[in-house]
C-alpha cells in the first residue's frame, strides 16, 4: 500500500480513537490489547499508528525487558500486573505474557513443564480480568517468511534500524517452523470466549494496521463521546514577543535556500 492511501484512510480512524480515548477517560474503560507476532512482523509500527494522536499519560506503551534476577522467582504474571489499565487508561502490551509460549519456549529460555503450566493457566488470568472488567483484546500479527526475510535485510541495511536487529532474532531465524508449532499450541489453549485470539494478515504492514484498528474499534461500544465547550477568553492585551534578558536562543538550524 502506498503511504499517500495509507494516511488518507488512517486520518479518519485517528479521529475515532481520539473520540475512544474520550470516551474511556470519561466512563472510567480499561482497554488492555496485546499484540503478538514474529520478529519484524510489525507490532512497533501498529502501537504507533494507533497512540500517537493520544495523550501518552493516558496511552501507555508496555515493552517490558527481559525478567531479572528476582523477577525469575516471583509467580509468571507477577511483572505484568502493575503495568494493566487502571481506570481511563489504555495499555498496549509490545508482547506480553504470551513470551512463555512463544520466544522462551522455542529458545529455550523456560522448561516444558513451566510452559504446560502457563498454557494452563493463562484462561484463568485472563478471566479474572476480564471479569473484572477490563477490556481485554489479544492480536496475532501475521507475516510469511518470505515477508519477514525481506524486513531483516532492510533493518541490516538501514543504520537507523539496525537496533531492532537483537541476537535473539538473529537466532530465532532458523526456527520459523519451531515457531508456527508453538504459536498453534498457543492458540489451542488459550483462545477462549472470553478471550478470544484475532490473526491479522501483516504481510502488508500498512493495510494490516489499518485492518487491526478498525477491528479494535470496532468491538467497542458506541463510544459517542462529544467535544465539550470550553470558555475560552480573550486576552486582554495584545500579543506579546518573548524576551530574554541573560540568555539568547541557538542559531537556528539552516535551512536550504
């Protein structure tokens, strides 16, 4: 998708989530959506098309690194659980609890049985929540990978991308069937009614975002949500230049001429 088609059908969905958000911070909502997927697939991307028109004290972007020390002996959800919506909030999770099932099983970061017992476990956390009344939406981002092979050649390439290229990833290349095998074991467990799994075709990262946050939107409620009034007065003097009395500003940054 080209990005002058892209923008032009996004700016109306960047009005819709301002209008969610309002209506969130208004009614008190908990949105919790997880998004999940392959290396490359495009979680960074989507988590910016749909929060960079929100306020950030009210958007939180949740990218937690890997546990610590301590954090290995604490139960499994016991980092992620200061990080849910409190009231007004919506949190994006860039992966999230789902890393058991997916990155540490096939790298081996956690054993067989620890994963068994997440993938059995896991239905009731997110039951609890969603009892609780948050909001909960779980996306798979999907890509080929033939399509992922593409996106690492580029962050190779590209300097400015190149931090997105981790050891992990690069070892993870290999095993891109070790992966769809965890993914459907994943999906087998823990694709419920009250938590249902949504697979968005990501081969194209434009259309796919806009495909994601249209489906977001809309299994929410009517969210009507309008602009209040506001008094707004006039000065009551004319505009005035700003002054500096011991500090002068930077040169300006040249411009072509």
């Amino acid at each position: 998708m080209k990005r002058n088609e892209y923008e032009k059908h996004l700016e109306p969905l960047e009005l819709e989530l301002v209008a969610m958000a309002r209506w969130a911070r208004t009614t008190g909502q908990r949105i919790c959506v997880l998004l999940e997927g392959r290396d490359t697939a495009g979680k960074g991307g989507t988590i910016r098309a749909i929060s960079q028109r929100l306020n950030p004290r009210q958007c939180r972007v949740v990218a937690l690194p890997k546990p610590s020390d301590v954090e290995r002996t604490q139960w499994y959800f016991q980092r992620y659980v200061p990080h849910l919506p409190a009231a007004g909030e919506i949190v994006l999770f860039d992966r999230s609890w789902y890393n058991r099932a997916g990155v540490e099983k096939v790298m081996g970061f956690a054993t067989d049985e620890q994963v068994a017992h997440f993938l059995e476990t896991v239905p009731t956390f997110e039951k609890m929540l969603v009892d609780d009344g948050i909001r909960l939406f779980k996306y798979w981002l999907s890509a080929g990978q033939e399509a992922q092979e593409e996106r690492f050649a580029e962050r190779l390439e590209d300097p400015l991308k190149r931090w997105k290229l981790s050891p992990i990833d690069i070892k993870a290349r290999t095993k891109y069937a070790e992966y769809s095998a965890a993914r459907e074991a994943m999906f087998a467990a823990t694709h419920t009614d009250h938590a249902p799994w949504t697979v968005v075709d990501y081969n194209d990262q434009k259309h796919g975002r806009l495909t994601l946050i249209r489906d977001l939107l809309d299994r929410l409620p009517d969210f009507d949500c309008p602009l209040g009034e506001l008094d707004w007065p006039e000065l009551d003097h004319p505009p005035l230049t700003e002054q500096f009395e011991l500090l002068q500003p930077i040169a300006p940054f040249p411009l072509d001429d």
